[in-house]
C-alpha cells in the first residue's frame, strides 16, 4: 500500500496543494487519494490543478451532474475508490437512492450496448456523424 503523507508530515509544496484542496472545498479534511499522489509533489499538483478546473470550475455542467459522469466513468472503469468518494459527493449535493439506481441502470445500459457495438463492429450510421 503506498504512504499517505499527513500534512504534518508534508513538505512546503505539498502542505500548499493540501490547502488549496481546503480552500476549495471549504473543508479541512484532505481525503486518501490526495494524500497517496503527495508522495510525488509534480503528480499531486497537476492532478489536483486539472480536478478543480473540470470539477469546481463555473461551466454549463452543474456539479451534481458533474459527480455523476465521474461515478458513470469510474463504475465503467472500476475503480472503488472513486466511485466511493465520487457517490459520497454526489450525495452532499443532493443525489438520492432513486438518482443513483437510475444512474446504474444507465451506467448498465451503456457499457452492454457499446460492447454490442464494437463486438458487431457495427458501422456509424452517416446522420449521426459529427
């Protein structure tokens, strides 16, 4: 398992990235993940650096419906931890049981359909071409 640096334990640079994530998030609380990629400062910032522009940034994407690409994505890709702390934020912002079973039957969906698609290798109708 790697390290998880504390940010009493974390050098100046990283201690910076930890309270930028604070600032925010408007929490004290730094989660696993930040606290595993400190153990290579360039990784943690530019990690961190792109997360908060595609997740806290304005944009025409509300944040809950942001949470729920990103849990879509990680249940596809399987990744436990972000789909654990991806649905735990979703749930701050309002999602509900019956919103994240909609979201797995889409989730379902999707990933049964595409695998359709590429196993019949099944050509793009010209309309839908961009």
């Amino acid at each position: 398992m790697t390290n998880l640096i504390e940010y009493e334990d974390a050098s100046d640079e990283v201690r910076a990235v930890y309270d930028d994530i604070r600032t925010t998030r408007q929490t004290e609380y730094i989660n696993n993940f930040w606290k595993a990629l400190a153990n290579h400062p360039p990784t943690l910032r530019r990690t961190w650096e792109t997360l908060k522009e595609v997740m806290a940034s304005p944009g025409e994407i509300d944040p809950l419906v942001r949470e729920l690409i990103y849990i879509a994505v990680s249940v596809t890709n399987g990744c436990e931890y972000c789909i654990s702390s991806h649905t735990a934020a979703a749930r701050a912002k309002g999602m509900s049981d019956q919103v994240f079973g909609e979201l797995m039957a889409i989730t379902g969906a999707a990933n049964m359909t595409n695998r359709l698609a590429n196993g019949y290798q099944i050509p793009v109708d010209e309309q839908f071409k961009m």
